[in-house]
C-alpha cells in the first residue's frame, strides 16, 4: 500500500490532518511529534479514527530522542520515550512503529562503535517490549551524516542482530550513503519503506523523479516485499506527484 508521511503534516491539528490525508490515501504513517505527540492526541484520535477510512503507522518521535546517548539516564530516558509511544500505539490499534537508532557523540571523536553498542542495548529492550505486546518494531537506516548510526548495512546488521526487530529501508536515505545494494541484501528484514529522492549529496527528500535516484531498479530488487511505501515528503502537492509515479513504476 501507497502510504504517506511527513513532519511538516505534525504542525497541523489531528483532525485537519486526518481529513486532508483520507482524501487522497489509504494510509497514513503519523510522525508523533508537536501536535501529533501521542500522550496528547489518544483520546481524539479514538473518538475520531473510526469516521475515516484508513490505516496507520507510526514514525516514533526523534527529536531530543537518543537511544544510543553516552549517558545512561539520557539512553534510558530516549528508551522510555519510545516505550510510551509503544504504549500509545497498542491503544490506537497500531501495530508497526518505525524508530532511529540515534548519533554518536558529535564533539568527541571515536565513539561510534560504543555508540552502537549503547543503541543496541536500547533496542533489545524494545525488542522484548514489542514481542509482549504483538507490535512490530523498524529500525531505520540513516542518511550519510557525521553523527547518524544506522548508516550502512554493516551498522544495521550490529543493530537488530539476534533480535526480532524489523528493518524501516528508507531509499533516499540509502542513497546518500552509497549503500543501496548492501541495504537490499538485507529486504528479508524489511517491514517498512519510505521513499524519496535526492540528488546524493544530502537528505533532501524531493518528489520520486526531482533525483537521480534510479527507482525502477530498487522496485524491482524489492520484488516480493508486501509491506508499504511510505512517501515521505515535505509537502502534500509533492506527496501525490510522487503518488502517481510510484502507481506507475509499481503497476
């Protein structure tokens, strides 16, 4: 299923969202920050969901949330957080949450490896959480950035090793790390999807086609994934250009 998501949508009220999204998808993945932060929104969106047709997922919340911090009480803290949001999930009838595996210290250098041990601490708790609970978990692979882990294959691999835990392939992402192929060995993990395009250098998720990203070929190396494409975009007006041709490219 075609899915849409995006930060900027979390600066609008819940039900202004919800009705401009049910227009045009069937899914939405809600980014549970600023105004969609789940504590504040549970009892609205359980009084308003069943008024509309669609389905969701939610993209856990990132900023001040670093669950692979050098600090304890900071790593445990970020772990709560997204517990929460697990919790909030299982009361929406949610049953897939994607997460970041956080960023390494940005002054001290040399940190990265303890860096990912620390998130994948955080994530085995997440992991045991969501195993109790029926819900399904993605780790979301990063874009090239100094302080992002998760940004190769090799990092994802450490990450959700011996663990139940899903991938969230995020395509731009991929692309700005150079790790397209190695990311694809790793679609049996795959639960999730978001899709955009840039142009390498950053994260500039533009509109499928405003990139160079070559998205028939990754379609096509994703033959058999059953889960949903995600556009993540900064607008709606490129949501549904994108929309249109990823229907096509999808058939």
């Amino acid at each position: 299923m075609i899915s849409v998501s995006s930060t900027s949508f979390s600066a609008q009220s819940l039900e202004s969202t919800l009705e401009m999204v049910s227009k045009e998808f069937q899914h939405w993945e809600i980014f549970a920050e600023g105004e969609h932060y789940l504590p504040h929104i549970l009892a609205r969106f359980g009084e308003l969901a069943p008024s509309y047709d669609l389905k969701y997922s939610i993209h856990a919340p990132i900023s001040d949330v670093n669950i692979a911090s050098m600090s304890e009480r900071m790593r445990e803290a970020a772990t709560l957080e997204l517990m929460s949001t697990m919790e909030g999930a299982i009361q929406m009838g949610i049953e897939t949450i994607t997460v970041h595996p956080g960023y390494r210290p940005f002054v001290v250098k040399g940190m990265e490896d303890k860096a990912v041990m620390r998130a994948a601490k955080s994530l085995r708790t997440l992991d045991r959480v969501s195993r109790e609970f029926g819900l399904r978990v993605a780790v979301e692979n990063m874009p090239e950035f100094f302080m992002m882990l998760g940004k190769t294959a090799t990092d994802m691999e450490a990450l959700i090793d011996g663990s139940d835990l899903g991938i969230c392939f995020d395509i731009g992402h991929a692309h700005t790390a150079g790790q397209m192929d190695e990311l694809l060995a790793l679609k049996d993990r795959f639960i999730n999807v978001h899709i955009h395009d840039n142009n390498g250098g950053h994260d500039e998720h533009l509109t499928i086609g405003d990139g160079e990203i070559d998205f028939q070929y990754v379609l096509s190396k994703l033959k058999g994934y059953k889960g949903n494409y995600v556009i993540e975009t900064k607008t709606m007006d490129s949501a549904l250009r994108s929309r249109d041709i990823l229907k096509q490219m999808l058939g």
